[in-house]
C-alpha cells in the first residue's frame, strides 16, 4: 500500500520532482478488489478503506512510474499472494528499462520476509541513498 501511495505521489504537481528516490517494496499497481469499498479492513498492521486499491488502480501507477525521473530500487518476493506475476513482471521490466535496480527475494511472499534478507535489502538501500 505505501509502495503504490509513494509512487502515486510522485506525479503531484506539489512534490512533483522533489523526491529523489524511490525504495519500493511490493508495490501492488492493479489490484482488482471486489469488496466492500466503504468498508474499513485491516491488514498487518495497517487499516485502509476499501476504495484505497479501486483509488490506486485509477492514478495509473504504471504511467506514474514511467514519469518519474528519480533513483529506484524496487523489491518483490518472488512468490506474491496479493500481486501477480503478470503486474510484478510489468513493474519489473520497466524499472529495469530506466536503468534502475531491482530484487526478487527467492523463496519470500509478500510479507513478511525473513530476516536476513531484509537486512541485505536495508543494506542495498542505504548504499542507494549515499550515492549522488
């Protein structure tokens, strides 16, 4: 949810070309959800309204990410049960085709993930920042 938010974000004539990086993790751009839009749900953690994925799948992520012209460093994991190979593939390439990084953790759903592994992505992040 705040990997999509962030991404969505960037694209605000307010902030627009201000915010120099992106640390992506499980961005979830197209999600089809069929509940209750008015409803308030809870999930690891966070509670949202409903209309939150209808809202994101609407700002056209994928045109936002496009757009943006800052470092990105986006992760999955490799066996997602809430985004589909299909929209973590499209996510993928088109970091990739801006030069930009990305990691499929092997083995890891969409969260949590294990420990160590998320200390090397925490690593790979903070050598991100430090570059100019």
């Amino acid at each position: 949810m705040g990997a999509s938010a962030a991404i969505v974000s960037t694209s605000n004539s307010l902030i627009k070309n201000k915010i120099p990086c992106l640390l992506l993790w499980v961005p979830d751009p197209e999600t089809d959800f069929t509940d209750d839009p008015e409803k308030i749900y809870e999930e690891g953690g966070q509670k949202y309204r409903g209309s939150f994925w209808q809202e994101a799948k609407d700002s056209n992520i994928f045109q936002c990410l496009s757009d943006y012209q800052g470092k990105i460093h986006l992760v999955y994991g490799e066996v997602d049960r809430y985004v589909s190979r299909e929209l973590m593939d499209k996510a993928m390439k088109l970091v990739k085709d801006k030069g930009q990084e990305v990691v499929v953790l092997k083995g890891q759903d969409h969260s949590p993930w294990e420990y160590d592994l998320v200390q090397e992505v925490y690593k790979q992040e903070l050598a991100i920042l430090k570059k100019p």
